[in-house]
C-alpha cells in the first residue's frame, strides 16, 4: 500500500531487466501502481513503454508489449467498472474498439452487460448486444460462459420475462450444476414460477435450494416462499405442507 516507493522499485527493476519479458513485468506492476496512485499521466507513459518493450520471447503466454499494454489498459476498466465509475464503460468501448480481436475482449463485453443492468433504467439492447458479441467467440474460457448464462438471467429478468427467466435459469441449472451461482439461480426462477402462479414447480425450486444449499443466505426466504406455495394451492395437504414447512 506505500505506493510511491513501489512505484519507484517497479521502474528501477524495468530500467535493470536484463530481457523483454521482465521488463514488461515490471512495467506492468509500475503501471498498476502509478494507476492505483492516481498517477494517471505517469500511467500512460508507462503504457507506452510496454507498447515498444518488443516483441513476446520464447515461451511467453503474452503476445509481445502491444498486447501487454492492451491487456493492462483492460485491468484498469475493469476495475473502474467494479467501484461503478462513469468513465468505465468509455473505457471497455475504447478497448473492444482498439482491440476487436484481443483473446481478453469478452471480459469487456461482458462488463459491458453487467453495467447497462446496473444502469437505471436498464438498458436492456446494450446488455444483450454485449452478451452475444462476447458469447460468438469460439473456445471461449468455461468461467466466462458461466457468467454469461448467469447474467442472462438476470437480462431476461429486466425484459419482464419470467418464461425467459425460467427457461434461462434452468438452462444454467443444467449446465453448470457445481456452480456458486446455483442458489442465486434457483431463488430466481422459483419466483419467476411463483409470479407465473405455477405454484408446484416454484415450491419445487425452493425446496430444492433449501434442501441442497441450506447454509445459502437464500435458504430461509427460500422455505418462506416454498411454504406460500404449498398454502395457495387451496388443498388440505397444501395447507398441511405449508404448516410443516
């Protein structure tokens, strides 16, 4: 956290890097640096002295200083995009536009979606033009696909679809069954059934994620509502199973 020294560590190491890739290293961490510092004319600089660090050497994952700087100048939207900044989104365009072919361009298309549904109002074409733009890349990372299915639920939820929001919802249910995400997923297409007043398949879905996730901060709200299904369905055994849950 004492930045000014770090800093200056980070370019004395640059300065002595007997190769391209420690040099870029440290320039990397020297941008990070002067950009948490709010250094922000130090930090483009130093995105121009990764920009002509050379080309990748054997064996790097890197693809050479161009790439590096792409790579750093993304980091630093999405950190912008995190803490809910209004340059943040000028920034993810200006890198996709800059950067169409970049492997890391759907991290930016989907922190794209992620802020047009944290927009108020929504803005519901932006998320979804963001979402398929990210989801056409071929061999996509596993971790950014679940994301996707994820906040596609949440899209379907801000079109005021509840069928999209079931169909969605159970398709991640499907396809990603270890998921973290599962008991947000679930929560939300019980209430989708509840509002559709499919009242057997909502109390299923509640049950379900109270059952198979019971320490999920949803567990509770989840028994609540299975227990207000059961109950409108007007039945003595509705009425019993609501009493018993």
């Amino acid at each position: 956290g004492d930045l000014a020294p770090a800093l200056a560590s980070f370019q004395r190491s640059a300065d002595m890097a007997t190769g391209l890739s420690e040099r870029r290293r440290a320039l990397h961490n020297a941008a990070v640096a002067a950009a948490t510092a709010g250094q922000m004319v130090l930090y483009q600089s130093i995105l121009g002295q990764i920009r002509v660090a050379g080309g990748a050497e054997e064996g790097e994952v890197e693809g050479g200083g161009g790439e590096a700087a792409a790579s750093l100048e993304l980091d630093h939207a999405l950190k912008l995009a995190a803490k809910m900044k209004p340059e943040a989104e000028v920034e993810l365009q200006d890198f996709i536009a800059a950067h169409p072919s970049h492997p890391r361009m759907p991290e930016a298309e989907i922190a794209r979606a992620e802020l047009a549904l944290l927009d108020t109002p929504y803005r519901v074409r932006d998320a979804a033009t963001a979402l398929q733009s990210a989801g056409q890349v071929k061999d996509l990372n596993p971790a950014l696909r679940e994301r996707i299915d994820y906040i596609t639920v949440w899209l379907r939820e801000a079109e005021e679809s509840l069928r999209g929001v079931v169909d969605a919802g159970l398709a991640f249910l499907k396809a990603w069954p270890a998921s973290s995400r599962i008991d947000q997923v679930r929560m939300r297409v019980g209430n989708a059934y509840y509002r559709l007043q499919d009242l057997p398949n909502a109390r299923t879905q509640f049950e379900l994620l109270a059952t198979e996730q019971p320490s999920s901060s949803y567990a509770e709200a989840a028994l609540f509502f299975a227990g207000k299904a059961a109950m409108e369905l007007g039945t003595p055994e509705g009425l019993q199973s609501a009493i018993d849950i």
